[in-house]
C-alpha cells in the first residue's frame, strides 16, 4: 500500500524543506537529498567560519568547520528541512565548535614539550639579553641560522 506524501504543502513550503516531490510530466519524482551543502557561521566571538556539510546518509553528517576553528562534527540523527535543516544545525554546533577549538589550543599551551616542528630552546626563552638588544635595535647584520633556529652575527652592525 503506498501512502500519499506532500499534497499539503504549498511549492514555498516544498522549497523550504529541500523541494520534496516535483512533477515531471504526468508523475511526480522525488528531488535528491543535499549530499554537499558549504555556507557561513558567526561564531561566538564574532568571527565568521566556512563550513562545508556532507552527506553520508539519512543519520550519518559531517560539518566541517574551516578556520579560525579548523574541528570536525560528525551527527547522526536524521536531519530534516533540506538547506535551510543543514544551515540551521550548523549554527546550533558553532558554539560547541568553539569550544572544542577553545579547549586544543589550551592543551596545546599546556603541553611540556614543544609542538612538532619547533625548536625547545627557542620556546619562550630571549636569544638577547635586554641591555644588547637596546643597543643593536635597528641595526642589521649578516647572519648564520643555527640548527636551533637562532641567528648568529656573522659581521659588523650597520
């Protein structure tokens, strides 16, 4: 037995919830689910993110959330209401983005050993002392990078 679906809605409201059914001639054929869906956010501190929606399937969604946050949310409950449903679940996920972004960078300040990439004894340590960087402010010199990333005056302050 087969039930009717969208007789009541006018084409606005069809519109609105992903186009639902369209007639196509004598019959009328069901429009493809939104399988990629990128827009915009404001997140909580005022800043605007991209985010790029994909569709896995009817309870499988994934809202990548591009910078300043850089997270990833995977959600798996159905969600209804086409472009306008995917737009509104992604600002509803903002805040927890931010949070979850809040929350890395502060692991990352509070981690014993350097990040991957940067130098140990370059992290939060001055290469000058203050009475010579008084004294060189302004002036160049020809200089050699160390391993450690320091600068060594090869010559003469100009």
């Amino acid at each position: 037995m087969k039930f009717v679906k969208w007789v009541t809605l006018t084409p606005e409201e069809r519109e609105a919830v992903g186009g639902g059914i369209r007639q196509n001639g004598s019959r009328f054929v069901c429009s493809p689910a939104v399988k990629e869906h990128t827009f915009s956010v404001r997140l909580p501190n005022g800043a605007d993110c991209n985010v790029t929606y994909t569709r896995y399937g009817t309870k499988a969604h994934r809202f990548q959330f591009g910078a300043p946050v850089c997270q990833r949310i995977l959600h798996s409950d159905t969600l209804s209401g086409g472009v306008n449903g995917i737009e509104e679940k992604g600002r509803e996920l903002a805040s927890q983005v931010f949070r979850l972004a809040q929350l890395a960078e502060q692991e990352e300040m509070r981690r014993k050993t350097p990040p991957p990439g940067a130098s140990s004894k370059m992290m939060g340590v001055p290469l000058l002392s203050p009475k010579s960087a008084d004294s060189q402010a302004g002036l160049y010199s020809v200089c050699l990078r160390q391993n450690s990333g320091a600068l060594t005056p090869l010559g003469t302050l100009y």
